[in-house]
C-alpha cells in the first residue's frame, strides 16, 4: 500500500509484471488496469492522470487483500 505512483514507462512494465499474475483471479482486472497499460503506448506522452492514480490505488487495495481458495468438500456436490 506504500508503492508511490509510477513515474514513468519502465516502472509501469514492472508494476504491470508483478501483478500479471493476479490477473485471473480480479474481476474486471483489465477494466481497473486499463488507465495504467495505455501509458505504455508508444504515440501517447506519459502523464500520470487521476484516472491512473485511482486505477493504482484500487489495484494496491485488491493486491493486498488475501484472495481465497479453498479446497473442494468431497462431500458436497460441486461442478469443475
């Protein structure tokens, strides 16, 4: 939660790597971290806007809440 803002387009590619992986478990994780990835564009000018530092920090929030799995009951019915 303590990450500061992403100054510029490597730091970007290296947040957007360590997150890549929590990307199938956040609903909407392309939605929330759309503001982010287009600063990677080559035609566009990085500017930090606040629709980026809103998409950070939801992303922080999402990253450091524990995302559960559980084991399956074999005694229940349930569908894979």
């Amino acid at each position: 939660m303590e990450w500061i803002a992403l100054k510029d387009v490597d730091e970007v590619r290296y947040f957007m790597v360590l997150t890549d992986y929590y990307r199938r478990l956040i609903m909407n994780f392309s939605h929330i971290d759309y503001p982010i990835t287009s600063l990677q564009r080559k035609a566009k000018k990085f500017e930090w806007a606040k629709e980026c530092e809103d998409s950070f920090e939801q992303l922080k929030l999402l990253l450091t809440h524990a995302l559960v799995s559980n084991i399956a009951d074999r005694d229940k019915l349930f569908v894979v």
